[in-house]
C-alpha cells in the first residue's frame, strides 16, 4: 500500500455512520468541532466525511464513488469544497483566508450534495480570522458544513467552540491500532513506535515513515554527547534548528522526563522511551535529579515561545549549552 494513502481507520467507521445518519435525516450540524490526539485519524474523518457530504448519491456512510460530485472531490476540483490551512509562508490562518472561505460559501451550490470547509489545525485562526469566522458560524447557510479539525481545542474561543457541535476521537484499542499499524508499515518494531505515539497509530505510522527510530537514537547519543565533552552544542544546535516541529528539543523534553522517572523510581519500567531505555537508565545514575529538573523547566519555557518570533536556532543553542554546561 502506498505510505501516503493508508487504509481508512477501522475505528472511524462508527462516527462516520452517526453522521451519515443525521444527513440522511436532514438534521446534519453545520460546524463541527473534531478534536483528539496528533495520529488518532482527526484529518482521515474530516476528508471523508467531506467526501460524503459532497456526495450526490450517497448510501450509507460512504460516499458512491462514482457521481460527479465525487470525481470532482478526487480530483481536488470540487467547487463546493474548501479546505483552509496557514499559508506557505505563515503559521496562522488569516482573515483573508477566512473572508475568501465566506465568499465561496455564499456562491450557489453546484451540485446536490452540501458545501463543506475543512479548517485545520483550527487553532491557527488568529483574533481577526476567528472574529471572521463567528460571523459565518453564527448565520449558517442552507445545506453548508463547517469541519473544524484540532488537537488544542483549549486555544479556540469560547464563542467559536459554543458554537460547534463537538466530536472527540479517542485512542483506539491498542490491538486495532497495532492490526491497522501493520498493514500499513512492513517494518520492524511496530509495538515500540505505537508506544511512542501514545497510542495514536497514524503518528506511529509517520514516525516509521521518517525511520524516527534511528534519529531518536542519533540524537539522544548526541546528547551524551554533549555531556561528556565529546559533542559541539553550537554544530548539534545548527542541525536541530532545522526540525519543523523541533522534535529534537521535543524528544529531549521526553527523555528528561524519563531520566526523572528513574531517578525518582529506580524502575524501567516507567520509562516511555522503550527504544532507548538500555542507554537512559546508565545516564539516569550520573544525573542530579534538580539539575534534571532545571533543564526540564527551560525546555518547557523555550517550547512555549515556538511559535513566536524567537530564533529557533539561538532557543536551540541556549538549551544545549545549559545542558553541555550543567
């Protein structure tokens, strides 16, 4: 199967068939809150679930196929579907974006089936773009759906999520998540990469396809690295720097996290980081649990500026350096 297209999640049929059923009804919501984890399938629903809507001959929960309506959605050309994310060059959703979205949703219908917006991640919508939006939520248009998809539904407003009929998506049973996880990735150590997506199978289906496993490792033996004097903290903090999501600092809070759980209890087997407990439990014992403590607070103050204006590369530097230094 090809990696970017993985089977729909098994555990989604359920909501999708709730819905189905309200559409049927004539009593479908017009915005839609979905929330849950990174990886527990947010963005798989919301797609198909669009397509069902837009559907002109739907039957059931999935979409036919074969209709106009579905043709144009597969070929990315539907003129009733919207799907709204920050632009290349931002990492918010603007209120021209927005704006754009009502104009479309204003146009007349061009098929049978509903007019649907997909707004993901929800929680980019900055203040204008937000107060933009309300307007739509609060005078919804005949057969029109609003999809919007988060994982941090908490840095949605009040308003806006008052507004919403809200969906949570849950993690599935580990044993639907790990059938569903080896279908898709033929690789080796399944198990662990589902244990470090906290369960959530379509994040531990990213994290094979970036071979996370050997970077985790990479990484955390540059950390050491940087405690024995063997590692520059400028040269790791360059490379580092570079990450999308800062998974390195992101990946080091976790580590530190698990040092401490060590430390504090002697036992492995608290430790989330199973790829990597036969190297954290040997540095656990040369750590002081306050310095361990420190570094976690600067972590955590660093990571929360991420999306501010602050240089990644000098946010990086500075955490390594204390750590080299500590």
């Amino acid at each position: 199967m090809n990696p970017s297209m993985p089977e729909f999640p098994a555990w989604l049929d359920s909501h999708l068939v709730h819905f189905a059923g309200l559409r049927g009804q004539g009593r479908m919501h017009h915005a839609l809150l979905v929330t849950g984890l990174p990886g527990v399938g947010k963005s798989a629903f919301a797609d198909r679930l669009a397509a069902l809507l837009v559907c002109e001959e739907a039957a059931g929960s999935a979409p036919c196929g074969h209709c106009s309506g579905c043709q144009l959605f597969a070929a990315g050309t539907h003129p009733d579907y919207f799907h709204v994310t920050p632009e290349e060059d931002s990492n918010v959703i603007k209120i021209d974006q927005v704006r754009r979205l009502g104009e479309g949703l204003a146009l007349s219908h061009h098929g049978a089936g509903y007019k649907v917006a997909v707004l993901e991640p929800a929680e980019a919508l900055n203040i204008n773009a937000a107060n933009s939006l309300l307007k739509t939520l609060e005078e919804p248009a005949d057969k029109t759906v609003l999809i919007l998809v988060t994982a941090q539904p908490g840095r949605l407003t009040a308003t806006i999520r008052s507004r919403c009929r809200q969906l949570g998506i849950g993690v599935p049973a580990e044993s639907d998540a790990l059938k569903w996880l080896q279908r898709q990735y033929k690789g080796s150590q399944p198990e662990v990469l589902l244990r470090l997506a906290h369960g959530a199978p379509l994040r531990a289906l990213r994290l094979a396809e970036d071979n996370a496993l050997e970077d985790r490792r990479t990484r955390f033996e540059a950390l050491v690295g940087l405690r024995d004097g063997s590692t520059d903290a400028i040269a790791v903090a360059q490379a580092w720097a570079k990450d999308e999501d800062l998974k390195g600092l992101r990946w080091m809070r976790g580590w530190l996290m698990d040092l401490l759980r060590l430390r504090l209890t002697g036992s492995p087997d608290t430790v989330h980081s199973i790829d990597l407990v036969e190297q954290l439990v040997p540095l656990a014992q040369r750590l002081d649990s306050r310095v361990m403590f420190d570094q976690l607070d600067r972590l955590n103050r660093l990571l929360r500026l991420e999306n501010t204006s602050l240089n990644r590369q000098l946010m990086t530097e500075d955490v390594l350096l204390a750590w080299a230094g500590s």
